[in-house]
C-alpha cells in the first residue's frame, strides 16, 4: 500500500481510501494547554495550540517579578520553543472570539483585529481564569491582579514608587527603616531561596 497523502491517516475506510486525520484545536498556552498539546504530541492527530501571546507564563513566580526579583523574560518561554520538537503541533498567535458548534469552526482575532477560522475534529478549552473580585469590580482600581505579566509590571512600577514618594512626604520614616522596608532588602533576604528556584522546571 503506498503512503498516505500527507495530512491524512494511514487508516482507510471500507473503500480504501484515506481519511483525514483528525484535527485538535487547544485554546489557551498556559499550564493546561501545553499539557494537552504535549500529551497529543504522538497522536495520529493534526493539533493547533492558539493563544493571544507568543509565550507561555509561569505564574507562581510572577510575584518575583513584580517584586522586581526576576525579570519577565525569565518566567516566560516561548511557545514555539516549547513545541518544537512536536511535528504534528503547530503554535498560532490569535484570541478566540466566535465558535461555530455545529460547523466546528472556531474564529480567533489577531492582534491588527483581522480574523481567521480554525476548523476542529476536538477542542480543548484551556484558556485560564481571570481575578475576581466578588461582583465589585471598582476594587481593581485599588487591588490590582497578578495574573500577568502586565499585572506583575504594574505592581512593580506602584510599589517602589510608592517608597519614593513616601521618602520626600513631612515625617517620613528613618533611612534604616525604610532600607528595611524597601524591594531592595527584600531582595537580599531571598536570594538564597531565589538561586534555589529554577523556572525551567515548570516547563520541563
């Protein structure tokens, strides 16, 4: 029997002909998502892994970020790396706006708001959660989130600036106390645990 045409299975039906191989759309690359696409990375299967980055975050460590203890860029990896020894995976960059159930189509938006469709055999939905705050959602402007790495930089550029701002305030606290207080003396006091993290391992 010869190969089969490419993108298709090597399964024939009663006729003899080739079948398409199914197609598996994962929306969302983060922790779920890139589980899914790795645990499909041998299936006779065609899978897409859509997501509106091009990395995927590795969020327990985002406090380190926002506490300027790491940079963004080590608490993220590209999901292009992360897939590329995967043949049968490809990563698209787009946010999932339509889904058409009964044509199995989902409609994703890049980022210039132009569209484009992604037919499916299955479809896993992994594409996270969002903060909460209770049904009162004028507590963000005071309680900001840390869900991103948008929101880990905001924290950043809030808290030392905060300190700045305090320093030149009437009865601001003593030089020592404020070192005390400061990232700065939180970055001394954690870097033992900080050499002892490896962000790679969440990936690995």
């Amino acid at each position: 029997m010869p190969p089969p045409p490419a993108g298709c299975a090597r399964a024939s039906d009663s006729k003899g002909e080739y079948m398409a191989r199914p197609k598996v759309v994962v929306v969302g690359g983060g922790f779920g998502g890139v589980y899914a696409a790795r645990r499909l990375a041998r299936a006779d299967a065609d899978v897409t892994l859509l997501d509106r980055t091009t990395t995927s975050l590795f969020q327990p460590l985002l406090y380190q970020c926002a506490t300027g203890l790491l940079s963004e860029g080590q608490i993220t990896t590209p999901l292009r790396t992360l897939m590329r020894r995967h043949r049968n995976v490809r990563v698209v960059l787009g946010e999932a706006c339509d889904l058409d159930a009964t044509e199995r189509v989902l409609t994703a938006r890049r980022p210039d708001d132009t569209t484009f469709d992604l037919p499916y055999d299955q479809l896993i939905v992994a594409a996270g959660m969002r903060q909460s705050y209770l049904g009162h959602p004028e507590f963000a402007v005071h309680a900001p989130g840390m869900k991103t790495i948008d929101d880990a930089l905001a924290i950043r550029r809030r808290v030392p600036g905060a300190f700045e701002m305090a320093e030149t305030r009437s009865g601001a606290t003593s030089p020592r106390r404020h070192s005390r207080l400061s990232t700065g003396s939180a970055s001394r006091r954690c870097s033992g645990c900080t050499s002892r993290t490896s962000t790679s391992a969440g990936w690995s």
